[in-house]
C-alpha cells in the first residue's frame, strides 16, 4: 500500500515538474524555427528526452498495475531517462559556441 503511494506521488511529481520544462524548451525550439536556423543538438536532445520522459510517467502512472508487475524494467527505464537528461545536460554546456 504504501509502495503505491509513493510510485503515485513520485510519478505525479515528476509529471508536474517536466510540464514546464518542455514549455521553455519548446519555446527555445520555436525561437529557432522562426528565425529559419538550425537548432543546436543538445536542445533537442534535450526536448525529445524531456517528451519522452513526460510520455513515459504518464504512461506508467495510468498503467499501474502492469508498472509494478515489471518494477525492474521501469526502474531500468527510469535510470536510462536520466541518464540521458544528464548527459544533455552535460552537452548543453557547449551551446554558446554554436
């Protein structure tokens, strides 16, 4: 029981908090192709990982019962997610050059 609450706050949490982020990183995006230029990298790696990480705690919030059968493989997920976050992270240092 508590086990759930946690995956439901926690999933809740990650959802409020990735909204925002991919609204400023697709108005950064939007900013790009009003300009017709071409969109660093590390932005968009950044953009798609932040959609498909707002995708994937949907997901896994609605689906539940089939999310606590596989713990091991969204836990799994999970970690590749935010490895991915960190590493555009880490590529965006490089923006000002480009």
């Amino acid at each position: 029981m508590i086990f759930a609450l946690v995956f439901v706050c926690t999933r809740i949490a990650q959802i409020i908090t990735l909204i925002p982020v991919m609204g400023m990183l697709s108005w950064f995006i939007n900013i790009f192709v009003t300009a017709n230029a071409l969109t660093p990298d590390s932005l968009l790696i950044l953009f798609v990982t932040s959609v498909l990480a707002l995708a994937w705690a949907v997901f896994t919030l609605f689906s539940y019962h089939r999310s606590s059968a596989n713990a091991r493989f969204v836990a799994l997920v999970d970690l590749a997610i935010f490895g991915t976050l960190i590493a555009a992270v880490v590529l965006l240092r490089g923006i000002h050059s480009e």
